[in-house]
C-alpha cells in the first residue's frame, strides 16, 4: 500500500449537469451526501437523463448544478437559475429540452437510460448484449442504472469515482471531463486505478474497496461550460489505456469505480492509502 493525498473532491447535485467543487464529502454506502441528489426523467417514457444520449440529453451538461443549505440551484444556460424545489425547475427543464420531463429526487423503481456508444467504445459481446439500435454513428444501448450501487440510487454503476493526479496529468485534459469524486495525488504511475480491483481503498475515513476500473463514454468529449466537444478524449484514451475487466470484455478506462464499505469523512488534505502503484 502507499499514501497519497486527496487533493480534490467533487459531486453533481444534478445528474449529467456540472458539478461543484467542495473541501469535504460525508460518504455513505449510498455515495457522497448530495451526489447525484436528483435526475431529470422523461415523463413519456420513465428514462432517466442522461448525457450518454447527447441528442436527447446534451443539453444537460450545459447546466450546473450547486447546493445552497438543503436545497440545490441549477444554472441554466441562459443564466437564469431556479431552485431544484421550486416546481417551476421541471418546467424550465421542459422548455430546455424540448419535452417534457420532471426534475425529482425519487429513482423509477427500475431506472433505466438511454446511451450513445461511439464505435469502438463498447465491448463487442456487449453490443450484441445491450444493443438496441444504431444512433449517432454509434450504438444505442438501453441499461439499467446502480449496477453496483443501493437501489433507488441514480449512479450508473457504484458510490464513488475515485482519479490519481498522475493519470490526469498524463492525459491533460481538464478533470471535469472525467467527472470523478475524489482526486488524490501520490506516488503513483499514470492508470495505476487498474491495479485496484478488489483492493480497499482508504480516503480520510473512509473505506471504499475498488470494483472496476471507470469504463469511459460519449461524455468525456462533449461540450460543458467553456469546455467545447472534443472527440479526440476518447481516442486517446483507446489508444493509452484500452484493457481488459475480467468478465465484461474490454473498455477505455480512466479511473477506478469503488463502493462503500466503512462510511465516514473525507477532506482535501487527508491521507489516502492506496494499493501499489502499478501503472497500466
């Protein structure tokens, strides 16, 4: 094992809309308090938002998500704002989207999203798998949200999205492309996250054993904020960092998936203590 430091912690009140950067995290076995807080559904078909499906999600990402007290406002792109409380939030949401959806707090009680693979992305037993069509010039998948997460949670797989400074700065894109909970920074070599399955990793006082590594999407090259779309994020990580999960094929992988077996704190500045640095 080897000590790092957390040196950044983030969390998205709004699922697929920007997040908010903050100095601590009380975790939970169901993720981060006011993480993934709430997501927009469709109110035809009962699909949780998601900005996998740029066509029909992209614009979420162009909002940003903040908690004020108990509440959370979202900046629109407009710059108006309102309030995740407010029933008028669910509207203005409509108008920006062009259907008509609900802002809310309560999962479907089976969530599902639409996804948008670009080829290559997706493993190809799991095309054959998951697979619903073709959109986009790439794959449409239609899946089932907290694969490895408490029901009734809005996280694709678990808790927390776990990032080394190392494998950030290796890529040099911005760290909200790849949108992670806690970034530490240590003696690390860049994809040293592959290593982590099935070891715990422990950020300040929590403990979080490692899943997967973070399989990565369509999200990492769309546009938010001043950030424009990028294609090339997901080709280069194709090309440095394409592995194999045992049991579910191969994927472009950036970062590591961890659940929560121990909650507590963490802060920017705590002790993390991480398996080995392998690099991948």
């Amino acid at each position: 094992m080897s000590a790092a430091t957390v040196t950044e912690l983030w969390r998205y009140p709004v699922k697929s809309m920007r997040g908010e950067r903050v100095d601590a995290l009380d975790v939970t076995e169901a993720g981060a308090a006011g993480d993934r807080r709430y997501a927009v559904v469709d109110v035809e078909t009962e699909k949780v938002g998601s900005a996998k499906h740029p066509r029909l999600w992209g614009a979420l990402l162009q909002c940003a998500a903040r908690t004020e007290g108990d509440d959370i406002v979202i900046t629109l792109p407009d710059g108006g704002e309102c309030a995740a409380s407010d029933d008028r939030a669910s509207d203005a949401l409509s108008t920006l989207l062009g259907r008509p959806v609900r802002l809310t707090s309560a999962a479907p009680e089976r969530p599902r999203y639409l996804a948008v693979w670009p080829e290559g992305t997706l493993p190809d037993e799991d095309v054959a798998r998951y697979g619903i069509g073709e959109q986009d010039g790439g794959t449409l998948t239609d899946l089932g949200l907290a694969f490895a997460a408490p029901a009734g949670t809005f996280f694709d797989v678990c808790a927390l999205h776990v990032i080394t400074r190392a494998t950030l700065d290796r890529l040099g894109y911005p760290v909200e492309r790849w949108r992670p909970n806690v970034v530490v920074d240590g003696p690390a070599e860049p994809y040293t996250e592959n290593a982590w399955m099935g070891s715990t990793l422990a950020l300040g006082t929590v403990q979080a054993p490692a899943l997967i590594p973070t399989m990565r999407c369509i999200m990492t090259t769309l546009a938010q904020g001043s950030l424009p779309r990028d294609n090339e994020v997901l080709r280069r990580v194709k090309d440095e960092n394409r592995i194999e999960i045992p049991g579910m094929g191969t994927w472009s992988c950036v970062g590591a998936y961890a659940t929560v077996s121990g909650g507590g704190r963490i802060a920017v500045g705590d002790v993390a203590t991480l398996p080995g640095a392998a690099g991948g």
